[in-house]
C-alpha cells in the first residue's frame, strides 16, 4: 500500500472542475459550502470490471456539462428558470472540485478507503457532499463516513434495490450498496423510489428489504400518486443522504446506463422531488452513479445529470442550508 499518493488527484485532461467550479486538492484546507468528489472506481465483479465504463463519468461529465460549451460559462450568472433565479441566488456560497479519489490498483480497497476518509472530512466540516461515480458500489465508503450521532434517512433512486449481500464474494459492489447502509448505526430509514423491471435481486432480497421495513416504491407507483404523495411519505425535519443510480431515471432521459428499463423517473419528476427533499432538511450528501458514457446519445444523459446537480444546488442555497 502506498501512503504517498494523495487522497486526491486533478481530473484527466482538464484543469477545471465541473461547472467551472475551483479545483482544490488540499484537503486539509477546504473553504466552502460544498464540495464536488469524483469516486471513479468502484470494487469488481470480474477482472474485467477493475476500471469499468462508469469509472470514465466524473471527467466526461466536467469536459461536456453543457456549460463547459459556451465560451463564458452561464450556469453560474444567468437566470435559471428551474430555480428562479442565478443558481446562488447571488448569496456569498463558495463551491469547489475536489478531483477524483485517487485508485491504488495495489490495493483496489484502497481507493473506499481514502474516498471513507475524504467524506469523513466533508461530513464533520458541515460542507455538503456531491459525489460522481463510478458504479453504484461508490456510496458504501461514503455513507460508511456519515457520523453516527447524525444519522440520516437514506433516499435511493433507482431501478434496483441493491440489496445483495455479495456477488462473486465481492460485498461492497454495486448490487450491495443498500444491504450494506441498512447495516449502518447512521441510517435510520430507507426510502426506494423507482423500482421496476429486472435487476440482480431475487425473492430473498426483496423479503431482506421488506424485513427491515424499507419503504420500497415502484416507478409505477411514483407515475400513479405523483411525487407530490411520494414526499408526503417521508419525514420531515431529519437529514438525508440521496444515492442517485443514473437508471432510475427513465432511459428516455438518462439513456447512458448498463441496465436501461422502461418506465423510469422523467425529468419533472426528480426534480420535484429534490426540491421537495431539500425542503425538507438537511440532505447532507448526494451522490450520481452509474452513468456509462458508452451508452450515451447525443449529450442527453450528461445534461439531466448537469441540470440534476445544479437543480440540487440551487435548491440548497434556497433552503437555507448555508445562511
Ligand atoms: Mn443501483
């Protein structure tokens, strides 16, 4: 194991952070509000997933955000009408890039490990966390940092529960993420919203889940009642952590995913629904998994990702969370 190497490094092929966001890669000396994280690995199934696709997202998401495309950046100074205003709402709120958690292909729990002690930072300095995967194995390190004496209620969107124990004896990969908070003593409940299709779990998950008395939602269901009833479900006045998996969404949105399924999450839908969590409380991290560029078309999954990332930050800012 190598200690040198930083818990950070600078993203390939472009010095600038997303949105145009400051890079800072000293950890022991973060100004802000809230910090942006690339998690690019996660822990594979097979040798051939060591660097899988969703490992490239964090930088193609930096170099092609919309933003990124205009000769002088406007997310940060025009009118945004998703949020009713500039996306600070011209408070004094200082935002920056962390980079991406540095890989030790030594040691590939090496890289959970520096990005547990990275969130850690973040989670005792107040500052909220946005994370961009990397596969949905990411937020096990992550949540593994939430402090104990502030727990939160764990908001899933996906497709899938999560809710394997292990895969090929891998127990923190992107099957595992739920299984593995429901063991947390930082979790106090779960909300699972935009469950359909097939994925990796089977009865036996699905019972594990309802045993625990996680609050599983359908797609279907999201579409039948409107987020509207969905929120009224979920607690007011607690913190939150949301683990966002890219095929939650309906692939007609977020078509660069491994498992694209029918029936999703539109655009009008997430939004409202983190607006409505951030009114709530304190949603103390967010993390974006799963995108695999590969699938991508046009640019369409990197903008929902995008306007996702700004519609979260901006509603923060609006929600006091920084006053
Ligand atoms: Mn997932």
């Amino acid at each position: 194991m190598n200690t040198i190497l930083p818990l950070t490094e600078l993203p390939k092929g472009n010095a600038k952070g997303l949105l145009g966001f400051p890079l800072n890669l000293d950890l022991e000396q973060i100004d802000a509000h809230i910090a942006i994280l690339g998690v690019p690995y996660g822990l594979p199934y097979y040798p051939s997933e060591m660097a899988n696709d969703q490992s490239r997202a964090p930088d193609i998401l930096r170099q092609n955000a919309q933003d990124a495309a205009w000769d002088e950046p406007r997310t940060l100074h025009h009118f945004d009408w998703d949020l009713g205003g500039p996306l600070l709402n011209n408070k004094d709120i200082k935002i920056v890039d962390l980079g991406n958690v540095t890989a030790d292909f030594r040691d590939p729990r090496e890289h959970y490990n520096r990005a547990e002690r990275v969130a850690s930072k973040i989670f005792s300095s107040n500052i909220t966390l946005i994370s961009i995967g990397g596969d949905h194995g990411i937020p096990i390190p992550i949540m593994r940092a939430i402090p104990e004496n502030k727990p939160v209620v764990l908001i899933q969107i996906d497709a899938h529960m999560d809710w394997r124990n292990e895969v090929n004896g891998e127990r923190e990969g992107y099957s595992s993420p739920i299984k593995r908070a429901s063991e947390l003593k930082s979790v106090n409940s779960i909300f699972q919203i935009g469950l359909r299709g097939v994925g990796s779990g089977r009865q036996e998950e699905f019972e594990e889940a309802k045993a625990y008395g996680s609050n599983l939602i359908s797609a279907y269901e999201v579409h039948d009642v409107g987020i509207h009833n969905i929120l009224n479900r979920i607690p007011d006045g607690v913190n939150f952590y949301l683990t966002i998996d890219a095929d939650g969404m309906d692939p007609t949105i977020m078509p660069a995913v491994n498992a694209p399924t029918p029936g999703g999450l539109n655009w009008v839908q997430i939004r409202e629904l983190i607006h409505g969590i951030v009114k709530k409380g304190k949603v103390i991290g967010l993390d974006l998994v799963e995108i695999s560029p590969s699938f991508e078309k046009g640019n369409t999954t990197l903008i929902h990702a995008e306007r996702l990332i700004c519609n979260f930050i901006g509603s923060a800012v609006r929600a006091g969370y920084y006053d």
